[in-house]
C-alpha cells in the first residue's frame, strides 16, 4: 500500500481510483470551521466494487490460518 499518498481516493479490491461521486468531503477543524482537508465521495458504483470485494475476499479469509490472520 501506497504510504499516505493517496488519502483522498478510495482503496478498493486493492487499488487506488477517485471516488465517482463530485461531492467532496470536507474534514474540518471543529474550532475554526477550516477545511483541513477534502476527501472523494464514493458513489453507489464505488461501493457496490469494494462490497463484492469484501463478499469474494470474506470465504478466503475465513477460511484461512489464523496463523496467516
């Protein structure tokens, strides 16, 4: 994995890609109300990948080592 290089996409069945949603979102310093920083919204398409993902992934890994865990 990239080292904080890619904070603002979205790391889905192991890869970096923009989120398809325009709309940011904005983390904010809750003192002043400053965007801190803003990070790619996820669409339905973006969370409908990474939930197949982690359905395909699940049965692996739940049937894997606990060593390997």
């Amino acid at each position: 994995m990239e080292n904080y290089t890619n904070v603002n996409r979205q790391f889905i069945n192991g890869k970096w890609s923009d989120g398809g949603d325009s709309a940011p979102i904005n983390n904010l310093n809750p003192y002043s109300d400053e965007v801190i920083h803003s990070l790619s919204s996820a669409n339905t398409i973006d969370v409908d990948a990474a939930f197949e993902a982690a359905r395909l992934a699940s049965d692996a890994w739940a049937n894997s080592n606990p060593l390997f865990k």
